[in-house]
C-alpha cells in the first residue's frame, strides 16, 4: 500500500480487484482511494487524479458529483497533473534481511 497527502490527510492508496464504476473508490472518512488492479498504469495515473478531486471536494464539504469531478480530473491530468505517492517504508525486520 501507499499513500497520499490530501487537504492535510495521509489517504492510503489500495489496488484492488474489485472492478469499480469506473475504476476506483474514494472514502475520505476512511481516508483511502482504492484502485482497480487491472488499470493500465496511465489509467491508474488518471484514476488517481480522478480520485482525489472526489477527496479534496469531500475533505471540504463541498458537491463532488461525477460530471464536474470527470471535466476537472481530465483537465488537470491533461495539463499534467500528478499526485504525489509516498511508498510505505520497509519495516526494520525487512531491512535487517
């Protein structure tokens, strides 16, 4: 897993199997995007774009319906756009190895 910083909040970031409508899921009580295995990794790119307009309109109360978030995410990853992702560090037993 990994995570992104958004509107202050460590999201973590989970690709999973489940296939999504269309390819991911943002919960910002939970704090976590989750993300369609199959993506290809430009998909996951925009999913990710995608995902967190959907969270940082949540984080502030604001509407996050699909349409708006859809003309947005493409804008912005068009103009390149990418979020930051900070990979998990290894844990210290892991290292030792």
């Amino acid at each position: 897993m990994s995570k992104a910083v958004i509107c202050g909040i460590p999201f973590t970031i989970m690709d999973v199997r489940e296939d999504f409508d269309p390819f991911g899921k943002t919960d910002a009580r939970a704090a976590t995007i989750k993300v369609f295995s199959g993506c290809s990794p430009e998909q996951r790119e925009a999913t990710l774009v995608h995902e967190w307009c959907h969270a940082v309109l949540m984080c502030n109360g604001v509407s996050h319906e699909e349409a708006q978030v859809a003309v947005l995410s493409t804008e912005l990853y068009r103009q390149g756009f990418r979020i930051e992702i900070i990979e998990d560090e290894p844990s210290k037993s892991k290292e030792k190895r």
